[in-house]
C-alpha cells in the first residue's frame, strides 16, 4: 500500500474524533488535505472550521466549508493536523510545509489534538527529518549560529516566506533527547518565532494510518 492510502486511513478516522456542530481547527499538508476532502463530505455536521494556513483556507473555501477567524471562534473542541515526524510519546516535528507557526497557535487554542500520520513518520528520537524554525528575517544569521552551537547544521529554506512574512530555517544533524526542555531552549532566542517542536502541547490523540488499518495511540493523563 502506498503512503498516500496511508494518509487517507488516518484522515479518514479523525471523523470519528469530531463532534457535532462544532468548529473544526484544521493543519497544513497532504495528509490535512485528505481530512479536508473527508470533511467536506459531512455536509452540515459542522459549523466550520479555523485554519492553520492560506494553503488550507483555499481548500477549505473551495469545498464551501466556512473558514472563521480563530479570534471570533473561542476555544476549540479539537484541532486536526499532520507531522513530519511523530514518537509514541506524541510529541512531534512539525513545519515541512512552513505552516508551524500558525498550527502552534491553533494547537494551543483547542482542548483535543488529533494527529494524523502514516506509519513512516514514526521515530524513537525526534530530529531524522530537520527542525524547522520560523524566524524574524533580521535575525536569521544570529538564530542560525545559536543553532549550530548546539549541535545543529541549519539550512535557509530560501524562497519561502511565511504566510507570517517570515523565514524558515531547517535544522538537520539534531538527535532530541529531551523535546521540552528543547523547545522551551529554543523559544527563548530572540528572534525565533515558532520552533517546530510541539512537546510542550504535544498530540493527545495520535492517528497511524498503516497496511493493516489505523492505530491509535493516546497521551496518558498528565503526561
Ligand atoms: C505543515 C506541517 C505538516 O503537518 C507536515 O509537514 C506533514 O505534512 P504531510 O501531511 O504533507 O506529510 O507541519 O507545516
């Protein structure tokens, strides 16, 4: 079975994970791009949704489904997103597609994270796929040589500008033994916008579209 059925298995379950009525906080990718199709299909089960990017936005609206500002809509029942990469702790790397930064706030400003992925995103360690870090434009270099202080070897993801208007490094060589600490660490050097590492607010619902159905992985109380 190819990856993309992988992601349609996964995207297709997080249906399940809704309630009804409600609005939808929905992520970035591929992999959201198949949950998006999915929702569509519910017709008015839905109020509407909250997107973490323009990318998503257009899907959305192309599908007639209401797209509200995360402002007006209040805290949100559940947020529906992909990852780069994904540990049975349900911490993740996020921002392949520069989305990060929005995702980050949507995640934070609903009550259950659904994480979508297929089988191949799954790692012991975090760090296999580069971090990326959205930046201040002015602090790009200064980030950067923080970065490679510790450890990392950050690449400019030239040609992309946020939908934030910012830059986007790409941190490769990193082996994260200790995500939190990792991203709170980083979330202190000034001029970073967003750190790819959602640990701090983790997944609570982890959604493995695999050959053999979906596993679901849950984020033990308190952890
Ligand atoms: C975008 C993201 C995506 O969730 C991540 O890149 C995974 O994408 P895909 O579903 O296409 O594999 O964080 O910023």
């Amino acid at each position: 079975m190819d990856q993309d059925e992988k992601k349609r298995r996964a995207a297709a379950a997080a249906l399940e994970h809704l309630g009804r009525g409600g609005i939808v906080g929905v992520g970035t990718g591929s992999t959201v791009n198949f949950f998006i199709d999915a929702l569509a299909g519910l017709g008015r089960r839905i109020e509407g949704a909250v997107s973490s990017s323009e990318a998503s936005t257009r899907r959305l609206a192309a599908h007639g489904i209401r797209v509200l500002d995360l402002n007006e809509a209040g805290e949100l029942d559940v947020y529906v997103d992909g990852a780069d990469e994904a540990t049975r702790a349900l911490h993740l790397v996020k921002g392949g597609g520069g989305a990060l930064t929005r995702e980050k706030i949507v995640a934070a400003a609903s009550r259950r994270f659904v994480c979508i992925v297929d089988e191949q995103k799954i790692v012991e360690r975090l760090g296999r796929f580069p971090l990326p870090v959205e930046v201040i434009p002015m602090a790009r270099s200064y980030v950067a040589r923080e970065l490679a202080a510790r450890g990392g070897d950050p690449v400019w993801r030239e040609g992309c500008i946020t939908d934030n208007g910012n830059h986007i490094l790409d941190v490769r060589g990193l082996s994260i033994a200790d995500p939190v600490a990792f991203e709170s660490e980083l979330n202190q050097l000034a001029g970073v916008v967003t750190v790819g590492l959602f640990a701090r607010r983790p997944a609570d619902v982890l959604l493995v579209g695999t050959g053999a159905g979906v596993v679901t992985l849950e984020r033990a109380a308190g952890s």
